[in-house]
C-alpha cells in the first residue's frame, strides 16, 4: 500500500480525513499514484495535475523521502519505502507572496 498525504483543500474537496492508502497495478511512479487518487476520487480529477497537458498544478509539490520530486519525471519509479509504505508520498501546496 503507498501512502498518500494531500493538502487539506483536497482533502477537504474529496470529503476525507488524514492520508490515503493506494493499492498500484504495475510499476509505482507517481502517474500510477494519481491515477488511483483520481479513480478513488473522482472530485479530484484535475486538481494534481493538469488533464491537457498531464503536468503537475501550479502551486503543488511532491516530496518523495523527504526530497522534493516535482520537477522529476511522473513516470519515474518511486523509491522502495514509498512502495513499502514506510514512507508517505506527499502532496504539499506550496506558498507564495511576500
């Protein structure tokens, strides 16, 4: 099971409390993590990444074991404690302004 953390507007939009616990067919890249936050929740779809483009929104990071993964490929395989479940990968909104 990959563990997954989102910021509390997606938690709230998609009407859950604390992190997700995702079950992947296949490789483990974050493409495959989103797809199955977007099946499990469809009020989602769209709101990580980009539906036209399939880039990541602006405003989202991703933090793969305490590194930040969001200029990484979405088809990179995630590391062996994200798939493990021993670390959670997550979803952070970021901050800007002065």
């Amino acid at each position: 099971m990959i563990r997954v953390m989102l910021p509390s507007p997606l938690r709230a939009l998609a009407k859950i409390e604390g992190e997700l616990a995702l079950s992947i067919d296949g490789p483990a890249t974050m493409n495959a993590v989103i797809d199955a936050v977007e099946v499990q929740f469809p009020a989602l779809r769209g709101t990580i990444r980009d539906p036209a483009t399939g880039r990541r929104r602006p405003y989202l990071r991703y933090f793969v074991c305490n590194e930040d993964w969001s200029d990484e490929s979405l088809d990179a395989p995630l590391p062996g404690p994200i798939v493990a479940g021993a670390e959670p990968l997550l979803v952070v909104g970021a901050v800007s302004g002065g």
